[in-house]
C-alpha cells in the first residue's frame, strides 16, 4: 500500500466508482444469504455452519457501511483499521472449511473459544497466520494483505507514516510536517488503493460465501 506498489493514474470517478461497488457488493451479500436460508428452510432445517454465515455477513454489511461513512468524513485514519476487520472475517469463515464437524466448530466458537486455539483437520491451530497462509492458495496476495492490514490494528508504522509528510528539499535537506486532528490529506491514489483494498476484501468474503451455498445446496440435493 505505497505509491511505487499502486497505479497513481486515478481520478476521483474511481474512488466513486469504488464507493458504488460496496453497494452492489452488499446486495450480492444479502442474495446469497438468502438463497442459503431458503435452501434449508424448504427442507426444514437451518444448519449451524449457516447461522455462522448469517453473523459473518452481518458484519461485513456493517464494515462496508462503516467504511463508507468514515470516508465520507474523510476519516482514513479509522476508516482503513476496517479493511483488517473485514480481512478478518474472510479468516475465520474460511476456518469453518478447515475442519470435519462445523457443527462442533460452531458450538466451540459460540462457547467463547477463540478460533485461534482450536484446529484444523490437519491437527494445525487455526492461528491467523496459519488462515492467512491457507487461505492464499486461494487468494494470491491475500497473505500480504493481511500482514499490511496488521498495521492498521495495532499502532506501527503505519500511523508513522499517516502522520507525518516529508517534503524533499535537496539531496540531504527535507521539511517533514506533522498534525493532530487534521482531516486527513491523502493523495486521490491512496485514498483509490485503500478502499479497494477493502472492496477486494469484501469480494473475497462473497466468494467464499458463494462457494458454501453451492456446496450446501448439492449436499441437500444429494439427501432429499
């Protein structure tokens, strides 16, 4: 998320372009929530691993449209702490596959068990850096994503960088400027390659959303 690993040939109607993809994004979300719920209830019956895919995609709505209004605000400094969050439920939807019993994976997570302590049919703890790794197989560069988005949780360098500008003078003199409370004063690149980073996401989420539909809807075929 640095300007030499983005395009910097962006105009705002790309940011709004962005912006008008979170909606259809949502709307995607809600119909393949809905095709999951009534798959199972005409066979009268609501699976566990399904409520799971309720909460994770209530979340997410509620990301994306907290994503939106801190943008709108012009608050990248919160706004982009949730492009971690939303990788984070990419994570722990994508555990549920890991291992043999959801069921049990539900009732373990509704206990109060972090996912992080339970373990994968390989005998693996489901740590984030061990979702991370798998769920790249899938997702080239959603690893990296992960680790980038890391910054944005806990304070490094990241907010280093947020807060302060560097204005290069000569080969050895620079005026570095520094604020508190400021709206935030982001190139139109950066504020682009942030919230497609959280589009993308978002997108990651719903394929995998759209996978477990497929899937549940050939196992309820197979047992009617």
């Amino acid at each position: 998320m640095r300007k030499n690993l983005i395009s910097m040939e962006v105009t705002e109607n790309d940011l709004k372009a962005i912006f008008d993809s979170f909606m259809e994004l949502e709307n995607e979300l809600k119909i393949e929530t809905k095709k999951i719920f009534e798959n199972e209830s005409n066979k009268g019956q609501l699976f566990k691993s399904s409520h799971f895919i309720f909460s994770v995609v209530n979340r997410a709505v509620a990301l994306n449209r907290g994503f939106l209004q801190l943008t709108n605000l012009n608050n990248y400094l919160a706004a982009i702490s949730l492009i971690r969050l939303q990788v984070d439920n990419c994570l722990r939807l994508y555990a549920m596959s890991l291992v043999d019993n959801p069921s049990s994976f539900y009732d373990s997570v509704l206990e109060g068990i972090e996912i992080g302590n339970l373990c994968d049919r390989d005998g693996k703890k489901m740590t984030d850096n061990h979702l991370a790794t798998k769920i790249d197989t899938i997702f080239p560069e959603f690893k990296k994503l992960y680790k980038n988005t890391c910054g944005f949780i806990h304070f490094s360098h990241e907010h280093l960088y947020f807060n302060n500008k560097v204005k290069d003078l000569t080969d050895d003199s620079f005026i570095l400027s520094t604020s508190i409370g400021d709206i935030d004063k982001l190139e139109i690149y950066e504020k682009v390659d942030y919230s497609f980073n959280m589009l993308m996401a978002g997108k990651s989420l719903y394929k995998l959303i759209k996978e477990y539909r497929i899937t549940m809807q050939k196992y309820l075929t197979e047992n009617d």
